[in-house]
C-alpha cells in the first residue's frame, strides 16, 4: 500500500496529466490511503480559494474516496523519532512531512506518491515515487 501525498492529490485535482496516469495504475492496486495530516494540508489550501465552499466541496468528495490513517500516539513517537535522528544530522525537512512520515511508519506504509521528494528521502525506510 501506499500513501498519497497533498501534492499528488491537489494534481489530481488539477487533471495533471501524468498524475492521472499514476491514479490509473494506482487504481488496479486497491484501495488508496492517505493521512489526517495530508487531509489538514488538502483543506487548508480549499480555504484560500477565491471560492472556498465550492472547493472545500470538491476536495472532500475526494477525500471521502480515500482510507485516513490517524495521526496517533504511535503515530507521535514514530515521528518523534524522525526528527530526533534528523537533527542530529543537522537535517530539518518541515514539520508536516515528518508528522506524515511518522503515521506511515506506525501505520506500516513505507511507500508515498509525493512530488516532495527532496524531504521524503531524507527518511530512512521511506522510499519515495515521483511522477
């Protein structure tokens, strides 16, 4: 399984092309899991638009299709854990990627489609696929 990363569900919102052939493929795989704090990236965005309702609208139609895996207490020392190891590598990646990043590890995911590669590798066990 493999999560779904803001950037990759606001190109599919977006109809970018090589975003969509990744959902197709996707699709023949099974279900698709995401995390609350890509949910809390996915909306913030929604707020800003000139139309807010009608987007908000449109990103939780599409969040409703979606398997949400909560940001948790394991969820809290797995993330605490990444950030612990990255600053001691003199290493900051932001702190949402971490928070997501500590949900897939709790959540036993290793793999995210994201086009924030940069951050992501900087993880170990994350393994990251572009599109």
């Amino acid at each position: 399984m493999k999560l779904l990363d803001t950037s990759f569900l606001i190109d599919i919102l977006r109809e970018y092309s090589p975003a969509e052939s990744l959902l197709e493929q996707l699709d023949k795989e099974g279900p698709h899991v995401t995390s609350t704090i890509v949910v809390h990236e996915f909306l913030t965005g929604a707020y800003g638009a000139q139309k807010p309702d009608e987007e908000l609208t449109i990103r939780k139609n599409l969040i409703k299709t979606l398997i949400i895996l909560s940001f948790d207490l394991k969820s809290a020392e797995e993330s605490s854990k990444i950030e612990s190891d990255l600053r001691k590598q003199g290493k900051y990646i932001g702190g949402a990627d971490i928070l997501i990043a500590g949900t897939m590890k709790a959540h036993r995911i290793f793999q995210i489609i994201t086009r924030d590669v940069k951050h992501f590798k900087e993880i170990p066990g994350i393994i990251t696929e572009e599109y």
